[in-house]
C-alpha cells in the first residue's frame, strides 16, 4: 500500500514524540538516582561518624581503665600519665556520638544510660585512684572485688557494640539500594537507547520507503513517456499533470528529509525551538549548560590517563568555548575570553566548579550588557594558602543591591549549594562599571 505525506508526517511526529519521552524518563531517572546518591552519601558519613564516635569512646575508657589498674597493682604514679588525656578523649567521643545520632530520636534512653554508665565509670576510676593515693588499700580492694567497675564496663560494651553494629547495618543497607540503584539505571539507559535506535530507524524506513515510491512513480511516468510517443498528442495534459505532480510530491518530500533529519539530530533542540514562551526556552538553555558541564567532565575522564583528577585548564577552555558557541546562537552578543593555570581538582569538586561557571558565565551574557556589546572574562589562578581563586567579571551595568533577582533564582540557589559542597567562599564584588563573581575554593594535593 502506498505512503501518504499525511501517513509520514503523523508517522514521524508519533516516533520523535516516543524518543523524546524515553529521553526525558532517561533523564529523570539520572536526576532522581543522583539525589538517591547524595541522600546515601550523608547517611553514610553519618553512619561512619557514629561508629568511629563509638569505637573511639571504648577505646578511651579501656585505655583510662588500664591505666587505673596498672596504677593500682604498682602503685607508680607513671601509670596514670595516659589517664587524664584518655579521660578527656572519652569525654569529648561522647559529645560527638550524642551529635551524630542527634536525629534519631529513638536512641535517646540508650544515649541517656550510656552517659550515666560513662560517668558512673569515670567516677569509680577516680575514687579508687585518690583511695590508693591515700594508702587507703583495704577500700580500693573492696571496691575492685565488689565488681562495680566492670559491671559497668560489660554494659556500657553492650550499648557501644550494637550503636556500631547499627551503623554498620545502615552502611550495609545503603550499600545494597545503590547496587540495585545502579543496577536500574543501566536497565533504563539499555531500554531507552533500544527504543531511540528503534525510532530512528522507524523514521529512516519511513522516509527510505516514501522516497524510493516517489522515485519509482518518476521512474513510470518517464517509462510510459518513452513507450508511448505515438499517444503524446493525446495525453499531453494527462503526462504533463502527472510530472507536475510527481515533481510537487518531490520537493515536498525533500524538504521533510531536510527537516525531519535536523530534529533527529537533537531532540532537547527540538524542544526548545518549539517553545514560544522566553522563560522556558531560557530554563532549557540553562539545563543546557548544567548538562554541558557534567557531559564534559566524563569527556575529559574517557581521554585522560588518570580518572580520580581533572586537569582544569583543558576542561574549563573547552566548557567556555561551548558556552560562548551556544550564547551566540541565543542572540547574545558579548564575548568571552579566559586565562586557566594549569591546576587539577578530584572529579566531583570539578564537577561543582563547572556548574558555578556555567552559571556565571551564562548571567553574564543574558544581563551584564542589556543594550550593547562587551567582554566577560573569566581567570583562574592559584593563591599561595593552599587555595584557588576564580573570578568571573565583566564591564556592564552591575548587580543590583536590591530588588528582585534576574531570572528564577535557581541558578544562585545551585551555585550556592555547589559552593557549600566545595567548602568554597563566594563574593560579589562591584566595579566601575560591572560586577566581579569571585569564589574562593580550597585545592587538595595531588
């Protein structure tokens, strides 16, 4: 059965419509594992914290103890020089337990009793030190056989050992939901690019198909042009309607290909030329960015021979060309120039400082010159305390002191989060004229 131009339009918007959804469900289910990775993340520091809290609080009580019995059974007061620095090591393991199980309410009576059980301890050390000081002998024989001390040694390990088997459990169960996390992702990303190739595919035949039907109607109608010279005369109009026609369906298909080939080429492009609205073609551009910076970095990690750094200079040249090449296109007209020593950051700290430039680089050139041309510039450099400074700058009409924001405020609001992660201080600074964005980062060694 023939192929209609209606059935081919239909066709291909059915299909660009199905692969942009897989894109799209791609995407978000990226996002939602990434925020499932953050979330692990903190409770696993949080686990880590509790259980190193735990484990040092015994070892300090069992390291002031031994020192109270090496002092009791020698009577050497050399005995007791570890005692007092154990005692406050103890003391402040404690307060640092109490911090990291802060938010688990239901802790609460066993935190309560193992601080009785700690003071209770601390408390028999020390009578029993001052009694042996004191030559008092008998009293300290009878406190050591009454067994006070280690009662409350066994239960305080009881309390320590299941707050570490605890944290041990949440470390263990993070562990297995970001192997199953993981084990979706890639499920999803295998069934999303079979549906996409499918797609593309589902087009091709498409348009293969129409294409080789219109070139064999072509083909018929020369066929019966040159078998038929004696009947010319007589269908001289009918030819003639059939090779207009044959030529109109022509060109028409010819400037489907054309297009259609350009949407398949980028589906986010096609989205957002499709937009009217300024604010969500803006977002798209800005989702742009934010996605250019991360697809970059793994760019640099698949042709780079170390996979834990990333060489600054190279990635951060090759982000702002992009952004320059993508801003033009918008319509903005300044122009970008930058100047990157050659420093190197672990993977996720390049990350966040792509993000921050993208960001900055982007505001520049959507609000510094609203009503002609100028330069942003951006630097990179090392500062001699063991830090970096980047500066993005330019000479427009400044930042506003007051007054609501430009834009929707997510890009300070994610520029602000990346920076907390970086442990990296921000500063907007005026000129005259212009704004300077300032972020001051520390630099691990390498």
């Amino acid at each position: 059965m023939p192929i209609s131009t209606r059935f081919v339009v239909q066709s291909t918007i059915a299909l660009l419509a199905v692969g942009f959804l897989t894109l799209l469900g791609i995407v978000g289910m990226t996002i939602w594992l990434g925020e499932r990775a953050q979330v692990y993340f903190d409770e696993a520091i949080g686990a880590r914290d509790t259980r190193e809290a735990a484990a040092e609080l015994r070892s300090a009580v069992q390291t002031a103890e031994s020192s109270q019995r090496g002092f009791l059974v020698s009577n050497n007061e050399i005995y007791l020089a570890p005692y007092d620095n154990a005692k406050t090591t103890a003391l402040r393991q404690l307060g640092a337990l109490k911090r990291s199980l802060a938010d688990q309410r239901e802790v609460d009576p066993l935190l309560e009793r193992l601080t009785a059980l700690v003071d209770e301890k601390f408390g028999e050390m020390d009578q029993t030190i001052a009694l042996k000081a004191d030559r008092r002998d008998a009293e300290v024989l009878a406190l050591i056989r009454s067994n006070r001390g280690k009662a409350l040694m066994d239960e305080a390990n009881v309390f320590l050992s299941a707050l570490m088997r605890a944290a041990d459990e949440r470390l263990t169960t993070g562990l297995r939901e970001q192997q199953t996390n993981a084990t979706m992702l890639r499920w999803v990303s295998i069934g999303g690019a079979a549906v996409i190739v499918l797609v593309i595919g589902g087009v091709v035949v498409t348009f293969s198909q129409y294409t080789r039907e219109i070139a064999q109607a072509r083909d018929e109608v020369r066929l019966l042009n040159t078998n038929l010279e004696d009947r010319v005369t007589r269908r001289t109009a009918d030819v003639a309607q059939a090779r207009d026609r044959a030529e109109v369906l022509l060109a028409e298909v010819n400037h489907r290909v054309a297009n259609s080939l350009s949407l398949v080429g980028s589906l986010v492009t096609l989205q957002a030329n499709a937009l009217t609205d300024k604010a969500a073609k803006e977002a798209l551009g800005e989702t742009y960015a934010r996605i250019l910076a991360i697809s970059l970095i793994h760019k640099r990690l698949y042709t780079a021979g170390d996979v834990r750094f990333v060489a600054l200079d190279e990635y951060l040249s090759s982000l702002c060309d992009h952004l320059e090449t993508s801003m033009r296109q918008e319509g903005h007209g300044a122009s970008l120039s930058y100047q990157f020593e050659p420093l190197k950051l672990p993977t996720d700290a390049a990350v966040n400082l792509g993000i921050i430039v993208a960001e900055w680089v982007t505001n520049a050139f959507k609000y510094a010159y609203p009503d002609r041309r100028g330069e942003v510039r951006v630097r990179l450099k090392d500062l001699p305390d063991g830090r970096a400074e980047l500066v993005v700058e330019d000479d427009g009409i400044g930042r506003p002191d007051s007054g609501p924001a430009k834009g929707t405020g997510l890009g300070t609001r994610v520029v602000n989060g990346v920076a907390a992660t970086m442990g990296a201080r921000i500063q907007y600074l005026a000129r005259e004229p212009g704004t300077a964005a300032r972020l001051v980062f520390p630099l691990p060694a390498v």
